[in-house]
C-alpha cells in the first residue's frame, strides 16, 4: 500500500516537473539549447522504464514513463525540424533576422 502511494506521489512529481518545460518548448518553438544527445539518453531510458513498468505491473512507473517519454518525442522531432532548417536557410544564405 505505501509504497503505491510513494509510486503515485513520484509520478506526479515527475510529470508535474517534466510537463511544464515540455510545454514552454513546445510554445515557443525554441529548441535551440536542447541537447540531443541527452534527449536522445532521456527518450530511450523512458522506453526502457515504460517496459520495466508493464513487465512488473508497475503503473506509476508506467504512466510517468509514457507521459515524459511522449513530450520527449515531440520535443526531439521539433529539435530536429529546426536544426534541418537552420542548416538550410545557412545554405540559402537567409538567417532569421531576415524573417519579417
């Protein structure tokens, strides 16, 4: 029973601390201080996490995983969108003071 409760209270810990930065990059579009290889560390721990929790029927550690591991996703395909198109407007010679 308690440690259900540690489990749940460390899950909402956990999204409550992860969503709100998740949400600022996903508004603002800026991506530009995220490292990827420690988004790339990040996302594949929470694979691993989201397997550990089906496999133990651990549902705290489930949801938490789920929930970050989605964000996570979603932040590293914008992160990856915007370092694509850096790299080609840098080659078109355009750079975002231009954009008006």
């Amino acid at each position: 029973m308690i440690t259900t409760i540690v489990g749940y209270a460390a899950c909402v810990c956990m999204i409550f601390g992860y969503l709100p930065q998740a949400i600022y990059t996903i508004r603002t579009n800026d991506t530009d201080s995220i490292a990827v290889p420690t988004f790339l560390l990040m996302g594949l721990g929470s694979v691993f996490f989201v397997i550990q929790g089906i496999l133990l029927g651990n549902w705290p550690l489930l949801i938490t995983n789920v929930v970050t591991g989605l964000c996570s996703a979603i932040i590293f395909v914008m992160k990856m969108r915007n370092d694509w198109r850096k790299r080609r407007d840098a080659r078109q010679g355009k750079f975002p003071e231009d954009k008006v």
